[in-house]
C-alpha cells in the first residue's frame, strides 16, 4: 500500500548526491545514423564520446560536466 510506496520512492533516490540508476556506458547508433560508443559518469553525464558518423568519419569527444566539448582528435 502507501507504506510500501513511499518505502520504494525513499530507495529510489540519490544516495550522497548519486544517483541510484544512471546510464554509465552506451554503445549504439544516435539520431545522425553515427556509431557510437558513450562513457558516462557516476551522474549519468556524458564524458567521452567515440563516434563514427555515417559517412565513416571517426571522432573522439572530451567533455566537461556541462556537456561542453573540452578536446576533440582530431581536431578540427
């Protein structure tokens, strides 16, 4: 009942400011058709990005904990 509710809505959240469930790693396509491969941190933020657009061109991606793009190979 409500007990039970609010006892799974209580283990459900953030431990020590981290989340209990978060995407750390996902290997697939995007929206661009481009493979990737996307490595996440504790938060769930994108940190490194491995891509293969559809054109075949490959990339690597560093991003900070805003997803703002701090190294690129290659760069371009």
């Amino acid at each position: 009942g409500a007990a039970r509710n609010e006892a799974l809505q209580k283990w459900q959240q953030p431990r020590n400011g981290v989340p209990l469930f978060a995407t750390r790693l996902y290997v697939g396509r995007n929206a661009n058709k481009a493979s990737v491969v996307n490595l996440a941190d504790p938060m769930g933020r994108t940190r490194l990005l491995l891509k293969v657009d559809s054109l075949g061109v490959a990339s690597i991606e560093f991003l900070d904990e805003n997803g703002k793009v701090t190294g690129k190979f290659p760069s371009n």
